[in-house]
C-alpha cells in the first residue's frame, strides 16, 4: 500500500511502555519504533529514511480526514477516520502485562467500526535499523515472521483479513462496520526466544494497559492552573523513562534536525543530569514516589562506576557513550547527518553541579535518605564545584569553545549553596562555612564580570555583550530575583524573543529555531521577579505553541510554527511543568500577601 512520504515534525504522536517509543504520524502510520529498547537501532525508522526505513501502516483505502487525541490520563492514542462512506476508531498502544512491562515489544492496534463501512489496509515492513541490516520475511508455525538484524517481529490479529506474505512485508485488508472489532498485533524482541502474540488477549491487554495508565495519572496530583496540559507533559516524561535501569531520556529519537540546511543533528537517548534533576524536582512535587527514586538511584549509581568526574550524561544503561557513528540514511526529508552517540561527553559543564545538588536537596527533602557512600560522593562534588568554578567550561549549550559562561558560574553558587542546605538537613558533612563564603565570591564576581551596564542584563559569558536565556533558570535557582534579573529579562525580550518564542542565545536566528524550554524559562523567571500577569499571558501563548495532542520537539521555527529537532522533547515538557508550578505558587504568594481590606 502507498505509504505518503516524510510528514512535518508536528504531526507526529508519541506512544510506549516504558522501555521504548513509537512515533505514530496523523494518518496512524508508525515511522519510529526501536525494538527493544529507546536506544536500540529501529526497526522502524521511516521517520528518518524514507525508503528502507520501515513501518507499520493501518489506514482507510479511500479518501479520509482524521481527528485524534489520547485516551484521558493515559499515552494510549485513538485516531478516528471519517470517510465518504462511514467512520471507525483506530486505539493504538505499547501494552504492559499483568505484572508490569512486558519482556518483549508488543503493539496492539484495534480497529472499532462505527458508522456505515470503512475499507483499511494494513502493512507492516521493517527496516534496515538505519543500514546497518538486511531485513526478511518467513514462515513458521504460527504464521509469518519478520527479521533484522537479531530483531524477530511476529505478527498476528483478529478479523484483520487474509495475510500476504511479501520479502520484506506482511499486508493484509479488511472492512470495519458499524460495531464491528479488528486487532492486529506486532510483538517483537531482540536476540531471544519469540514471542507469538494471541490476539484476544492481546486485546484485553490494550484495556489493562489503558488502567495501568490512568491509574498513574490518579497517582499525580495537580490541581493548579493549565492541569491537562502539565499531566499531558508528565505522561510525556514517563515515556522518556527507561524502566529497566531508572534513567531518564532526553528524548525519544536520534538526528532530527534543529535547522533545514542540515549539519546540527544530534542523538537524544542519553540520560542528562540537567534533565534528571529537573524531572525528579517535578515529579516530586506531584506527590510520585518510584520514579524519583530510581532516577536518583541510576544517577548516583553511573556516576559512582564512572568517577571521580561527573559526566554531562551516560547512555541508559548507566554506562559511558561510546563513539560517534554516522549513519548512511537520508535523514528527515533529507536532512542530515544520522548518528548514534553525542561527542558532547567529552565536555566539562560546570552548571551539572548545581542541578545535581538541587536534586538531591529536595530528594533529601521529600524523606529520603542517603546512604554514606552518595553522602560522601556530594561532599566530593561540592569540594570539587568549589575548587573548578573559576575555569573556564563549554556551558550549559554544549559548546566547543571554553569560556566563562555565566549560566555555569551562577550554577556553580548553586552547587555551594545547595550542599551548604543539604549539610543543615544532616545529610552530609563538610566544610559548610566555606561553601557558602565561596558561593558569596562566586555571585561577586558574576556581578563584576558578567554584567553590562550598557545593556543592564546579565551576559553570556564574562566581559562579552552576547546574551543567554539560560541565565533566566537562575531567578529559580535563587541567585537573582531582583532588579538585575528583571533587566535581563528585558534585554532577552529584545535580542532574543521572536513573538512568545525564544532563541538560546545570540546569532542563533541564523542557525536554528526558537528553543521551546526557553519561552518557559521565561515565563517563570516573569514570575518570580513579579510579574505574575505577564507570565500567565506568555504561559497561555506558549501553550497554544504544542501540535494537535500537547507534545513538544526541542525547537519552532517562529516563521512557521513547525517543529524542529528530537521529539518528544524532555527538556520542552520540563520546562512548560516547572513554568506552571513557579506561576502557581506565586500567584498563591500573591494572593497571601494582599492586605486585609475587610468588607
């Protein structure tokens, strides 16, 4: 069956199970799913490679228009199809098992008619895991199985029609009428046994899966402003949860590009420190338990295998990336490079410090302890964040030329003055004092270096006139709230703001689109510098900024509104929960400290 090619970024729906992720475009094709795991080479990856890519296909035969959206509290999606002659509901899902996930993929589809009567094909054809294999079909057994490269794929359903076998695919049709019910199953796993899927239970498995979900989302509480869209960013983050280990994706793809002209494609399926720690503050904050503590517990355990030096990320298995790999595909319409791995951990960020030790602030926070191998490493850092500020690093972006980033000394203080709290909590010793006085030299110094009178903000870096939005994460961190960061705010307006959008930093119009995660950084330093209805108003702009179900890329283009970069994006969901929380709260503040004017 034709399959359209390459789609816009914005069209695209995540779904997964905690251990991977399908990207399901607006006509429900699936052009992203690693198998077995978020960074495994996909199986299929037409996203990225049109052609060889692969894909698993479930659409009408005529003419169609489509509305979707997921099942509530849950990241299971439905997609309605509308045709001349009638209309029927299509649920996708990456379903879990009885006892949790499952120790092989399985995605189930199925197809409900509700109107009249709608003709759908089916394919499912993978791929070359980006051309590193040759995949093939065969029979068995239990029906036709699909192969590449280690990765078996069975494929079974329900009133699904007749099966033809091709060399690389299996197809099928059938007609959905008005209370009819379809299944098709794709179960897949990597270098082991095959699992073949039994389509009625499989279908049950969809409806546990949908309760397993929704009951999570009971679990999360928030009431506060813009509560759909912080539970949709929550659920997000939860698929970018590995669950074997505890780590925490960035994102869920690799080589998506940040602008059209190519050259700045980058893999996301690592775990960042930076991401880890604003995630655990969050769900934290939603009342969550399990999946705070296994971040934190991955952390301290890769960095521990991995010291003395902390890394920027580790791959999510807890073990250091290895080398940098280009693929021989295409890319997304063209665009390339395709890799697998990030040379960025190679780089000295300093800012890490600071949010590794606000995570383990408000992990300590929240009643858990440390054991006193992690108590001692956090002293470590601490002393090493005192002795490293006054170096220069490549900064929070990652880049390849060492300077004295503001973000990174800010960062810094942060780093003293948390381990300065975490040690008045008891939970590690240490020279509190003289993390506090060297945290005061630190903001000395930011104040003498990076500040420009002439532009009354905040610099980029020290004795430049570049700006930086991610100096605005540090009216959180407390470092500033005050007149000099409502300047700065003022500044990044100017040179940086594209409508409610933002570029990182300056020159970056020329190379990019607008970082999404910035216009929420903005939002909340709006707030915490007072002005609360500023914020709310870019909050609601930035809100409408999210495709057609509330997911974010890394990157808009502010000419367009199309998305740019890996998705679904950690850091864009973060930011957009962090934002609402910090407005929340100071909006409550607000409100508390009005005077009483009787009545």
């Amino acid at each position: 069956m034709p399959v359209p090619p390459y789609v816009p970024l914005r069209d695209y729906a995540p779904i997964g199970d905690g251990r991977t992720v399908a990207l399901l475009r607006g006509d429900a094709t699936v052009d992203w799913l690693p198998i077995a795991r978020h960074d495994s080479e996909p199986v299929f990856a037409r996203l990225l490679d049109a052609e060889g890519g692969g894909f698993i296909a479930l659409r009408p035969t005529e003419p169609f228009k489509t509305r979707r959206a997921y099942v509530p509290g849950t990241n299971v999606l439905q997609t309605t199809f509308c045709t001349a002659r009638g209309s029927a509901r299509l649920t996708d899902a990456l379903v879990t098992g009885f006892a949790g996930r499952l120790s092989w993929v399985e995605l189930v589809r199925r197809v409900e008619g509700l109107e009249g009567e709608v003709p759908f094909a089916w394919q499912v054809e993978p791929g070359t895991r980006l051309a590193t294999a040759s995949p093939w079909t065969e029979d068995s057994l239990h029906g036709s199985l699909l192969s590449s490269d280690g990765v078996v794929i069975s494929v079974r359903g329900c009133a699904h029609g007749s099966e033809r076998r091709g060399p690389r695919d299996v197809r099928g049709r059938f007609t959905a009428r008005a209370g009819s019910r379809h299944v098709l199953v794709v179960a897949g796993a990597e270098d082991g046994p095959v699992h073949v899927p039994v389509p009625e239970l499989s279908d049950e498995g969809l409806d546990r899966t949908i309760q397993a979900w929704q009951r999570w989302s009971c679990d999360f509480r928030y009431d506060g402003p813009w509560a759909p869209a912080v539970q949709r960013s929550a659920l997000m983050l939860k698929l970018l949860m590995h669950e074997p280990t505890g780590a925490i994706a960035a994102a869920a793809t690799t080589s998506l590009p940040e602008n059209l002209e190519g050259g700045k494609n980058w893999d996301y399926r690592f775990g960042w420190i930076r991401d880890a720690a604003f995630t655990v503050e969050a769900l934290i904050r939603f009342g969550l338990r399990e999946e705070p503590h296994a971040a934190v517990a991955w952390l301290l355990r890769a960095i521990k295998r991995h010291g003395p030096r902390l890394h920027i990320f580790y791959a999510l298995d807890g073990s250091l990336p290895g080398g940098v790999h280009e693929r021989s595909v295409p890319g997304w319409r063209g665009v390339g490079p395709v890799v697998a791995g990030n040379r960025a951990n190679d780089q000295m960020q300093f800012g890490i410090f600071g949010d590794l030790m606000k995570l383990m602030r408000v992990y300590v926070q929240a009643g858990n302890l440390l054991d006193a191998d992690s108590a001692q490493l956090l002293r470590t850092l601490a002393d090493e964040a005192l002795g490293l500020w006054r170096q220069e690093d490549s900064g929070i972006w990652e880049l390849p030329e060492a300077r004295h980033y503001t973000s990174s000394k800010m960062g810094c203080w942060q780093a003293l003055t948390e381990a300065a709290r975490l040690h008045e909590l008891g939970a590690i010793d240490g020279p509190a004092a003289q993390w506090r006085a060297e945290a005061e030299v630190i903001r000395a110094w930011v104040h003498q270096h990076c500040w420009s009178q002439q532009l009354g903000s905040y610099t980029a870096w020290a004795g430049s006139d570049s700006l930086d939005a991610s100096v605005l994460l540090h009216a959180a961190s407390g470092f500033d709230c005050g007149p000099r960061m409502a300047g700065t705010i003022r500044a990044l307006q100017r040179g940086l703001a594209r409508g409610p959008l933002m570029y990182r930093y300056s020159g970056m119009e020329r190379e990019e689109g607008c970082f999404v995660a910035c216009s929420f950084w903005l939002a909340a330093a709006l707030a915490l510098t007072g002005q609360v209805e500023e914020a709310t108003a870019l909050m609601e702009q930035m809100l409408a900024q999210a495709n057609d179900v509330g997911v974010y890329a890394e990157m808009i283009d502010p000419q367009d509104d199309s998305f740019l970069g890996n998705l679904p994006q950690g850091l864009s969901h973060l930011a957009l929960i962090n934002a609402a929380l910090t407005i929340a709260q100071c909006r409550k503040g607000k409100r508390e400290s009005r005077p009483d004017t009787g009545s």
